[in-house]
C-alpha cells in the first residue's frame, strides 16, 4: 500500500516487507512471543523484482521497508542493496533498524544503494531503564550511529518511550536532554502501553498498575506517575523538542530565524508553557 515517507517526505511511497520477525528480547515487544524469536527473510532478488514493479507499474516516488528489523541481518541488507545497485535502481528508500546492528561500512553501503532515512527505538536516554528494559544498546553506540548517518546523508527518527517500572523525573529528564543531543531529523515520544504478553505487561499486570484496560491491551501506570501525568509530559517533551528544533532551522536562515521570532512575540505564552515544566 501507498503512504507518505514521513522522514524522506516523498509522495507515493510504497510499503515492502523484506523479513518477519526479531531474535531479540526487549521486554516492552511482543514480536518475540509471535515469533519465537525466529527471524526469516526474503530473496534480494525477488525483493528488488518488486521495487521495479512498483516503480513501473504505480510510478512509486520512494520506498519503505516497514518490518520488525530490517538491518537484523548482515547478509539480508547486503544482499537487497547489492540487487539494487546493479541494476540502478534510482530511488530513495527508508527502514527501521536497530543501532547496534549497524557499522561503518553497512550504514556507506545503504547509502550507496539509495537509503536516505532511517528510524531507530532508542526508547530512553537513561542506562538504568536501558538495561531494565533489555534493550541492549548503549548511549554511546546511538551517538557513533547517527553520527554516521548525518556523515552518509541519511536522515534519522528517534522513537523514546515513557512510563517504564520506576521510572523517575530525573530518568525522563535524561530522556529529553539526550533525544536534545541526537538531534534526529524526527524525534517522537510516547507513553509506554502494554501489549500482550511481554515480560513488562506481565509486571504491570502482576503489580496492579494498570489505570485501565482496552481488550488485552494495558493502559498503565507506573510507581511515580499516573498515565495522566505521563501524558502530560510526554506532549510537553514533544513541544520542548519541536520549539528547539525549529529554532535550530530558523538559525540556518534570517528569514525563517525572522518569522520565529515573530511567532515567540505574537504568542509567548506558549514558550513558556514549552518551559514551565523542564525548566
């Protein structure tokens, strides 16, 4: 199916599943348990078949590669990229990836092959809710990737989530601060919610900490916060990310830089709204 390439901002783009499923663990995910933690995947062959089929067929302006993992496999990636260059396939493509399934020579290689945007979960920006999460990745691996990627020409999205067991003001304020420091090309925060049967619906469900509950899916809240107030932080962090992020825009041009501050005088009560609560 068709739908805008919200990173690339290209209009057709169509959606490819290249794989099904992930061999990792997070406790927030339930693709483990639908999938067993099995991971297959496609033939680059058939899969670039399809890309020129779209192309020539429904005059597709991008691609987007929407699986679990599209960079979980090494080979996977290289094979799929390699079918793309050799037959010069001229189009922009972007995925989904984790930042430790990532190098150097594999972030050069997709660029070469025409990926220009690419999301990430990092989830939170504090180590302590990293490693109660399972995650299994590190702040300073998350720096080293979209460094490479702003290097290789490739726009990135940042995915964080609030709302984990014990998290505290001063975890989501790590959050904030470093989804400020990335300074992806799109950042979006949401409140965590639970979907059967993860190991973290199991505790909220074990520790009561539910507000609500939608069919099997879990409205929660966590040791310090209501959902409420979750949610209260979670669009003030969007606010505070998007105020910064256009002022940051606006800097690269006296016109844009002009017309914020025009903004700012006309409406000032909404910078401090953007500040009451972080400052």
């Amino acid at each position: 199916y068709s739908r805008k390439a919200e990173v690339l901002e290209e209009t057709p783009a169509d959606v490819l599943y290249t794989s099904r499923g992930c061999p990792y663990n997070c406790a927030f995910c339930s693709s483990s348990l639908i999938w067993k933690r099995t991971y297959s995947k496609r033939n680059g062959n058939a899969v670039t078949n399809e890309i020129e089929h779209l192309i020539n067929k429904y005059k597709s302006k991008a691609i987007i590669f929407r699986e679990d993992n599209f960079t979980c496999n090494k080979e996977h990636v290289i094979d799929i990229c390699r079918n793309i260059i050799s037959r010069k396939i001229n189009i922009p493509w972007e995925c989904e990836s984790r930042i430790d399934n990532l190098s150097p020579d594999i972030i050069a290689y997709m660029a070469k092959a025409g990926c220009r945007a690419m999301w990430f979960g990092i989830e939170s920006g504090s180590p302590k809710i990293l490693n109660q999460i399972l995650k299994g990745i590190t702040l300073s691996q998350a720096r080293n990737v979209f460094k490479l990627c702003k290097e290789a020409g490739i726009r990135t999205g940042a995915a964080f989530m609030l709302g984990f067991p014990n998290e505290n003001i001063e975890d989501i304020i790590m959050t904030r601060d470093f989804a400020l420091e990335l300074n992806a090309d799109i950042t979006y925060f949401a409140v965590y919610v639970g979907f059967p049967f993860s190991s973290l619906y199991k505790y909220f469900l074990n520790n009561k900490l539910i507000e609500f509950k939608y069919r099997d899916v879990l409205i929660t809240r966590n040791e310090n916060f209501s959902f409420r107030q979750l949610q209260i932080m979670e669009r003030k962090m969007q606010s505070y990310m998007n105020f910064h992020k256009s002022i940051r825009t606006s800097l690269r041009s006296p016109k844009l830089f002009l017309n914020g501050i025009f903004k700012i005088i006309r409406h000032p009560g909404a910078v401090r709204n953007f500040f009451k609560y972080f400052l």
